[in-house]
C-alpha cells in the first residue's frame, strides 16, 4: 500500500472513533511504530485536530468527530460492494432478508449508465450455491437460524453468555464464553469455553433455545480463561507439506479447524499443522477421506499411525 494511500485510510480509520492508540494503528495497518507516529503528525499537520491523551493507557482522541468529507465510492468500489452482495446468496447470512432493499440502495450510489454494469455482472457471473436456472432464487436454506441474530445482537454487547440448549437427549443450561461464532458445512457453530465445567465446547446454533447475558459477579475473568484454554490445546499430530494443487484442493474443503502457513510470496507451496483425535472413529474416517481428496501433491511430516493405517486399508479397497 502506498503511504499516500495508507495515510488517507487512517484518517477514515480514526474518524470515525472517538478514541484510538498508536499500537492499534500498528496492528490495523501491519505498520511499525516509528511508521505509525510519522503518519499521525502528518496526518495532525493537515489539519485533523487530534488530542494526545498522557497516561499509562493513553492515545489519541479526534475532536471532532466529523472532519472529514462525506465518503464517496469509486467505480471499482461499486462493482466491489455489488460483487460481494451476489456472492452473499444461500449462505446462511444473518441481517440479510430485506436483500432486495439493499441491492436497490445500492444501485442507487450511482448513476443510470453506471448501473448497467452491475446489472451484466448480476446476470454473467454466478457463485456456489447459486442456481444457474433462475439466479435470483432464494432457497429456503438461505434463511439462517431464528436464533443467530438473536445471539449476535447480545453478543455485540457481551461474551459472556448464559444459553440453553437442546440436543437429542435432554434440554441443557449452562453459561459460557463465546470466543467465537462460525459458519462450515452450512451449519453455524459456536466456539465456546463452558465456565461450569471449565473446557472448550463447539455448540451448533441450531440446538440454541434460549440465550441471555451471564451475571458480571459469578464470571471468570478472560485472562484466566485464556490460560485455561492453553492447558486444554491439543499438540499438533498432523503435519503436511502442500503443493500448488493441493493447496487448490484444500482452499475446496478442509474439515479440520485450522489454516495453512504458505512458505513462498507466491502461495504455491504451504505448511500445515493440526490435531487429530484418533479416539474418534468418525473423525478418523473423515480426514482418512480428505487426505485421499488432497491428491498426490503433498509430503506427508507427521501423521498418526492410526490414519496411515486407514489410508492402506482404503487403498486396497482401490486397487485389490
């Protein structure tokens, strides 16, 4: 990103809040230090009215906080935000059912002759999930879960979360700490730590019944469960070296929770690393599949014998 460039985002960036630091500019912009404190005393010597605030956990604040220009979209920004609106159908999205609203208020950014683009690419382009007879139809799975707005709208508010759920067997309490909220295999999942029995659980919203927020008195704080959840960390048991085809096939499908590590600037070859549960046979025979789906383009590091294992019984089934 060019510093001209650069320096224009964070003026939006911290526009638009009413107190920042310099250690979060860093971390937003990927910048070191010395670069973040030049940009802001530039950014101070257009203009901007920034007040320094002195202290151990002291930063910046924008005194008005409406100094700059109403934002305007490029074309290429446009087609961007429109590109993204399509490619956002059947995938579950919470906030999405005024679809048609949007896409009017969209279109309504720029003008008439412009909107003839937007309205080719609605018509050229399709993504998965989309059905190429009728394009605009919206499949009864695109609706997501009565609940997941729900949790969101609580969530924006609070981590901390007392829920009930129901599975096949009994109607279940209990509060947690929501560390993150998902979505794989169309199914959204809550990546959570139960604060009554102290370990990390994976929650599908669809169980969800019931969510509130859990009393400030009886929590445990983040750092302590932070800490908790570090003990709880499986050691990685699969480690696989990937190459251009099999990175393309990973980017496909990948049922295990983690990501690669690419090892050159042009991502063609990668490193990944994750746990295994060995213990569990539907698990086993799951990533005993995905190794076979990855292809030929891999070097296999490290890998428990129970899936090499596997992975020759299946080849026999193969090639007897």
């Amino acid at each position: 990103m060019k510093k001209v460039e650069r320096i224009n985002i964070i003026m939006r960036y911290i526009n638009n809040r009413a107190h920042f630091t310099i250690s979060e500019i860093m971390q937003e912009f990927n910048i070191s230090r010395s670069t973040a404190i030049r940009d802001i005393r530039e950014i101070e010597a257009m203009g901007m009215p920034l007040v320094a605030e002195v202290g151990r956990d002291g930063g910046y604040s924008v005194m008005n906080n409406s100094v700059l220009p109403a934002v305007r979209f490029t074309d290429n920004e446009i087609k961007a935000l429109f590109i993204a609106f399509m490619a956002t159908r059947n995938q579950q999205l919470p906030y999405l059912k005024s679809r048609q609203s949007l896409a009017e208020k969209l279109l309504g950014l720029i003008s008439e002759n412009r909107q003839d683009d937007l309205i080719l690419l609605n018509q050229i382009l399709l993504f998965e999930g989309t059905n190429p007879n009728n394009p605009n139809l919206l499949d009864l799975s695109d609706l997501p879960h009565p609940m997941l707005e729900k949790l969101i709208q609580i969530l924006l508010l609070d981590s901390y979360l007392f829920i009930t759920i129901k599975d096949e067997k009994e109607i279940k309490s209990y509060p947690i700490y929501l560390v993150h909220l998902y979505h794989e295999k169309g199914i959204w999942l809550i990546e959570c730590f139960d604060l009554k029995d102290e370990e990390r659980r994976i929650i599908p919203v669809d169980n969800l019944t019931g969510v509130k927020p859990f009393p400030k008195k009886k929590r445990l704080s983040w750092k302590k469960i932070l800490e908790k959840l570090r003990k709880q960390e499986e050691v990685n048991n699969l480690v696989l070296e990937l190459g251009p085809k099999a990175i393309v096939q990973f980017k496909k499908y990948h049922p295990l929770k983690a990501s690669i590590s690419y090892t050159n600037p042009y991502q063609t070859t990668a490193i990944l690393k994750a746990f295994i549960d060995v213990n569990n046979p539907e698990e086993l025979t799951e990533i005993t599949n995905w190794l076979l789906f990855l292809g030929g383009d891999i070097k296999v590091k490290e890998v428990p014998e129970n899936v090499l294992q596997c992975i020759k019984e299946r080849s026999r089934i193969y090639f007897p």
